[in-house]
C-alpha cells in the first residue's frame, strides 16, 4: 500500500483522468472494485481518539490552535503522518462534524 493514507491505486486514479478525462463515477468504481476507502476521519486510528480528546479538552478550557499544537509538539505526539502538529490542523479537526459531536 502506498505511504499515508491514499489509495494504493491513486497514482492509477490520476493517470486514468489525465488519458481520458474525468468520466463520471469512474473514481467510485475503481474504488468499489479495488476495495479503496479513502482516508479515514482522525480518531479512526488506534491512539488518535485520546489525541482528539486531548485537543477537544484544552480548547474546552480556552487554548488557541497555536498553543494546542506548541502543546502536543513538547509533549511529542506525533499528527498522523508522523510530523509535527500545526495551528491551521488543530483548527481542521475542531472544525470537522466527528469533533463535534465528541465534544
């Protein structure tokens, strides 16, 4: 499977729009066959649903995106690609239906 959370046939997906054009469903189908989800929501992995409780705790207690990511970078969680946290993918999460409803 390819790195991260794509498609193991994504390059496939973009070479198959580049030679014919995007046809419509054709993603859908590709996916149903090849048995592609897509990228599951944060807090889908084991580990991120306490990291996302983590996150919706301190913004609960007024922390800024800026200081939740400073946060879990000095406590060394790692985002889900393994790099460090930044404002602006604090803010996303929080932002996102799943959060939501969790906090």
């Amino acid at each position: 499977m390819a790195a991260g959370n794509r498609c193991a046939h994504s390059s496939i997906h973009k070479l198959a729009r580049r030679a014919t054009g995007h046809v419509d469903g054709a993603r859908e189908r590709m996916r149903k066959r090849d048995g592609c989800e897509g990228a599951k929501p944060f807090g889908a992995k084991p580990g991120e649903a306490e990291t996302l409780e983590r996150i919706q705790g301190m913004r609960a207690v007024g922390a800024s995106p800026l200081a939740i990511a400073q946060q879990l970078n000095a406590a060394g969680i790692p985002s889900r690609r393994g790099s460090k946290w930044h404002p602006f993918t604090v803010g996303r999460l929080l932002q996102r239906p799943q959060s939501k409803a969790r906090a």
